[in-house]
C-alpha cells in the first residue's frame, strides 16, 4: 500500500510529503491522520529545526475530498456530527501553526479549501509560480472550516475571496502577503529546501521562542477565539439543504464529481 505522507530528514531539516498525487492530495481520513501524526513526530524529533510540507505531483492540496463521501453519507444532515468532524479538520490544519518548530510550506499547482487553510497555517510558504490560492467552498453552500484569511490579508480583499470563492495566482498571493516567495515550478523542491535549510541555521531555541511570542500576540489578539467562533458558525452549513447544495449533489450523483464541479465553475466564468 503507498504512504500517504512520506517522511526524511535533511540535516536539520525534516521533510514532510503528501503523497496522494493522483487525488490531487485530497484530504481523505486516512491522510488526514497520517499527516498529523507525521507533524507531531517531527515537532517531538530532537535532531530538527524545522519541517517542511511539500507535495507530490501537480498539486500540493485541493482541499478535503469531496469525492469520498462515504465517511459523511450516514450523517449529512446531523449537523453536530458535522461540528466534530470539521473539529479534526480545523484540528489538523492548525497543526502547524501549533508545532514548536516554523513549518515551511512549498506549493505548487492549485492550494484550495482546505489545502490553501494549511498552507495559511504554516509560518511561511513559498510558491510555485503556477500556484493557484483559493476557497472556492461557499460555492458548494459551506465554508471554513478555518476562517483564517482576514487575518492574513485584511478584510476586504478575504470577504471578497470568501465570498466569491475564486482562485488567485501566485503573484497576486504575494502582493497580499499570503506566501513569502514565488520561484519558477522547476525550482520549487530545490528552493524550499534551501529556504528551510537557512532557516535551520538559527538556533532552534530561538526559533521556538520568537514563534511562540509571536503566536502568543495573535492569541491575545483574539486569533484562536475567532477560528473557533467561526467554526461554530459554518459547520450548521454542512448539514443544510440548500438550493445550489442540492443540485450540485444531483449532478454529482448522475454524472460524477467533475461533472459538478464544471456545471458550478462555468457559471462564474467572466
């Protein structure tokens, strides 16, 4: 059976890799533990400095998979089935932001819904210059479950995101301060890796206590209150039956999930 998350250690650098390239790195249960598992490992690994969160394939996470609905199908509408579930999900994403250790996310290709959140968890991302950012999920009637992008780029241009649920290219992400860098695709492995081994050159005492203050600041600030009010909020979404809910199920259902996703798409179309 394929690892779902691969794992290496590069000096003081380790390597976490989603590797369900033919999924586009859908998040489905199976890897939502092994990621979590793999990054709590490497957060306790006291050879490492820092990790960094990369992908196999052409993309590095389109977000939860839709795709796979039997782990929901039994409890659809049970909306307090929904709030623990998005939970985990919320959970998981935050992993980085919660590890001692600077996590260094390297995205290519498209970085939507629950894929962009982790991505906007880690301390700092660098992109691939054919990256794509978005959260296209209120297309679909839901929302979050990490309403974190206010506070990484301001409110009008996150309602705006939030509220379209369009994509945005890598330059534009950098513009925004959503990630750090943008390289060339071709140098995306070689470049993040150089990045996170500079990194590594700072102490990791220092590290651990420059991102703590700075995670304390944004609690005090109220950042972990507000994911979790959010969270509150949007999770009732999952288990409502909405008129675009309902419709995108029933294409879904008769003619596959791409087929949904493309009848949804052309409708934005400028």
């Amino acid at each position: 059976m394929t690892e779902l998350v691969l794992n290496e250690n590069d000096e003081r650098v380790t390597i976490v890799t989603l590797n369900r390239p033919e999924k586009l790195n859908a998040i489905n249960k199976d890897l939502r533990t092994a990621l979590d598992e793999a990054l709590r490992r490497a957060d306790a690994d006291g050879s490492t400095s820092v990790v960094l969160l990369r992908a196999t394939g052409r993309s590095f996470c389109v977000g939860y998979d839709i795709g796979d609905a039997g782990e929901v199908e039994s409890w659809r509408h049970d909306t307090l089935k929904w709030h623990a579930y998005l939970r985990d999900c919320l959970d998981l994403e935050m992993r980085p932001w919660d590890m001692k250790k600077p996590v260094i996310a390297a995205v290519q290709g498209h970085a939507l819904g629950g894929g962009c959140e982790l991505a906007m968890f880690c301390d700092l991302t660098i992109a691939a210059d054919d990256a794509q950012f978005g959260e296209p999920e209120i297309r679909f009637s839901t929302a979050g479950p990490a309403i974190v992008m206010p506070w990484l780029v301001g409110y009008k241009k996150a309602r705006e995101l939030l509220y379209f649920g369009d994509s945005i290219d890598a330059p534009t992400a950098l513009d925004l301060g959503l990630v750090n860098r943008v390289v060339p695709a071709g140098d995306l492995a070689a470049a993040a890796l150089k990045y996170a081994k500079r990194l590594s050159l700072i102490s990791p005492e220092a590290l651990t206590a420059t991102k703590l203050a700075v995670n304390r600041g944004a609690d005090a600030a109220g950042f972990r209150n507000a994911l979790n009010a959010g969270l509150d909020i949007v999770s009732p979404l999952y288990a409502t039956k909405t008129e675009m809910g309902a419709k995108f199920q029933e294409i879904k259902a008769r003619e596959g999930l791409g087929a949904a996703l493309r009848w949804r798409g052309a409708q934005f179309k400028e």
